[in-house]
C-alpha cells in the first residue's frame, strides 16, 4: 500500500512562500511625547509646531502602522488664569485636531495613535491629582485605547501586539505619595507590566511610560521615576532587571524636552534602550548632552523638535531620528541610527527557515519577483550615518 505523503508536504511548503515573505515584510512606528504648549502663554494648550510635525508623520514614504505618544500632551493646568482652556476637554480637542493629519478623530480613519498620560495630563507640577483632568483625558481617549490594563486603569494602562512587537503603556500616575521621601509619583503596577511580556512571544518588546528611568541629563529636573534615594535606586535596578529577563529591548519615554538615546546594562550582559522622545514640540527646550547618571551611556542627544521612526523587519528593528528646523521648516534625519536586533536564537531560527525557504524557492517558484509579498531589506545607512546595534549577534 502506497501512501501519499508528497502532496501533504507540498501542501505545507506552499503555505510557507505564500504567507512567510508576508510576515516578514517591514513595517514602521512613529515615537514622540510631550507636544504640549509653552507654559502660561499657550492659547491652545498644544504646541503650535505640532501641525507640522503631524504633516510629516502623515508625508512618510513607508506609511507607519502607529504613533506612540509617550505623555504630555496638552499643557493640563499648566495655562494662563481665566483661560478657557480651564475646561480641559477643550485643549484635548486642540491636540486632536493638531493630529488630524495622522488620524482624523471625527471620522475614525487614518494612523491609530496610542497615548499614556504625563504629568500634564494628571497634575503639571507632581502634586495631588486633579480629577477633572483626568476625566478629561479619559473621555478624549479611552474608546480608541485597549482595555486589557489593570482594573482600575481601564483606558490609561494596556498592552497590545502589532506584527513582530509588543507594547505596554504603563501609566506611571496612579499612585501618589506626598510624603518627604518620595515627594509624588514614584511607582507603578509593576506586577502587570512584567505579566504581559512574560506572556508575549513577540521578537520585540516596547515599554511606554512618561518619566524616564535613568537620568540622562544634568542641570534640569529628576528624570529618575522611582525616586533619588537608596529605595528607590533598588526598586528601579528590580524592575529594570525584570524588563531584560523578559526580553524588553526598548523603554519609550518623555517629560525632559530634548531627545536623548541611552543604554544601562541588565545582569545577563545586555542591554536594555532607552529612548527619551521629549521633543514633540514643548518648550521650553532642556539642555543636552550634560552629566548622565554613573553606568548610563548616552549615545545620541538632540534639543531639535521632531519624532522617531523605528523600521521593523524580521531581524532588525532600526530607528532613525527626525528633526524640524523651526526656522523654515525644513526636515533633516540624523546621521545617527540604532539598530536592535532579537535574541541569538531567534535569529539563527529565522535564518535556518529564510534558507531553507530560498532554497525551496529555486524549485518551487511560487512568488514572481517584484510581487507585494517578495520581503524588503531594510536600506543600509547612508554616507557619514553612526549606526549603533543592539543584540546578540
């Protein structure tokens, strides 16, 4: 008795031409944070270089699929006394519309954008949450966000996977403490965060937050979350270490005004990113490139206006850095770039499949060149570009 068993592992190997190149194909994110107004002056609440920056967004050749927005929206409290932008459902209106470019709220159409609050979104000067501003935030933006976070943080903290990568937005302002050791908000559900990537099989995995971790930059205000002193230098070399355990490549944030890259190390050797994308338009602008914190290494500083694209494929997520020039509004892209790269494993098992893959092809020619399935290589940097990379090799 004869058996069949070709045409079954043909059947297998035409669904693996057919739907693996299209798995792998590159897809892009936007990151950005803190496009509120200037201070007590703004007549809207929202930056007036936000239009701009929108438009670009919108213009990207390679269309991103998402804009994450790590905080500071609008300026919250933080506007002049008797403003109507003391009704604070008002100044999230303005922001929407700003962002129509990128996504029009009225008509649910364009790039989803994926928000966590700042500290204007909850208080601007860290003291004791204003419940209006909250509401405000909540109705603004909680039928556009996934429910999946903590019960009582439906619609301000979630996770969700797109491709290849998954994001957790963790709203750090929950919790407040106005006690002289910790002065504000200095802790978050830490328990959840780490749950959802220990759940995830994603190659890349995003933490979004408002504050950043690791300090930076001198000279302006704390950018250390979990707080100055002993406790809180524990509590945050945990957390960091649990993020790294669960294969945490990139930590998304904002509050400072410039744009800084950074690094720390995790115990097993690696490293876990930093990305401080301050700089969606708020001023005043922060000072750059000043004083990081012992063991933090700063790789890239900008106090340019503008956002990060990250460029997604099967084997790299590489991220270059956009910048306006306020004085004509011209865009220019970095010469640095950073380039992550997944796990040793994953990557030699995505190597073994794509080969085994072309070989196969050399047989079984499925898929005509230049076809919308074929994969795309991510374009190598150009001339004078700094690339850093991050990973095992």
């Amino acid at each position: 008795m004869k058996t069949r068993r070709v045409p079954g592992v043909r059947t297998w190997l035409i669904a693996s031409l057919l739907y693996a190149p299209a798995l792998l194909a590159d897809w892009s994110f936007v990151m950005l944070g803190d496009t509120r107004g200037s201070g007590g002056t703004t007549a809207t609440g929202v930056s007036l270089d936000l239009p701009a920056i929108a438009q670009k967004i919108a213009s990207l050749k390679l269309k991103p699929d998402l804009v994450m927005v790590a905080g500071d929206l609008v300026n919250g409290n933080d506007v002049p006394a008797g403003s109507p932008l003391n009704d604070y459902g008002l100044q999230f209106d303005n922001w929407k519309a700003a962002m129509q470019p990128v996504f029009n709220y009225s008509t649910n159409t364009g790039i989803p954008i994926y928000t966590v609050r700042g500290n204007h979104e909850n208080m601007c000067s860290e003291g004791a949450p204003i419940p209006a501003l909250k509401q405000a935030y909540y109705d603004a933006f909680q039928s556009y966000l996934p429910t999946n976070g903590p019960v009582n943080q439906v619609g301000f903290s979630y996770s969700f996977t797109r491709n290849n990568v998954t994001f957790v937005a963790a709203d750090q302002y929950f919790y407040y403490d106005g006690g002289a050791s910790l002065d504000g908000y200095h802790t978050l559900d830490q328990t959840w965060v780490n749950n959802q990537f220990a759940a995830s099989s994603s190659t890349f995995k995003v933490l979004m937050a408002h504050v950043p971790i690791f300090q930076t930059e001198g000279g302006g205000e704390s950018e250390r979350f979990f707080g100055d002193n002993s406790t809180g230098d524990q509590t945050r070399s945990a957390f960091w270490n649990t993020l790294g355990a669960d294969g945490v490549q990139l930590y998304l944030c904002g509050h400072v005004h410039n744009e800084s890259v950074a690094t720390t190390p995790i115990p097993d050797g690696g490293t876990i990113l930093q990305l401080m994308a301050g700089n969606g338009g708020a001023s005043p602008k922060d000072p750059v490139g000043n004083q990081p914190e012992p063991g933090v290494d700063v790789l890239h500083t900008s106090d340019k206006f503008g956002f990060s694209l990250a460029t997604v494929g099967a084997d790299a997520m590489t991220i270059q850095y956009y910048s306006l020039d306020t004085t004509d509004n011209s865009w220019s892209i970095a010469a640095y770039t950073t380039v992550i790269v997944p796990e040793s494993s994953t990557a030699c098992l995505l190597a073994f499949g794509m080969a085994g893959l072309m070989a196969l092809r050399a047989f079984v020619p499925l898929i005509p060149s230049g076809s919308p399935y074929s994969t795309k290589k991510t374009p190598a940097s150009g001339s004078g570009r700094k690339e850093e990379v991050f990973g095992e090799d």
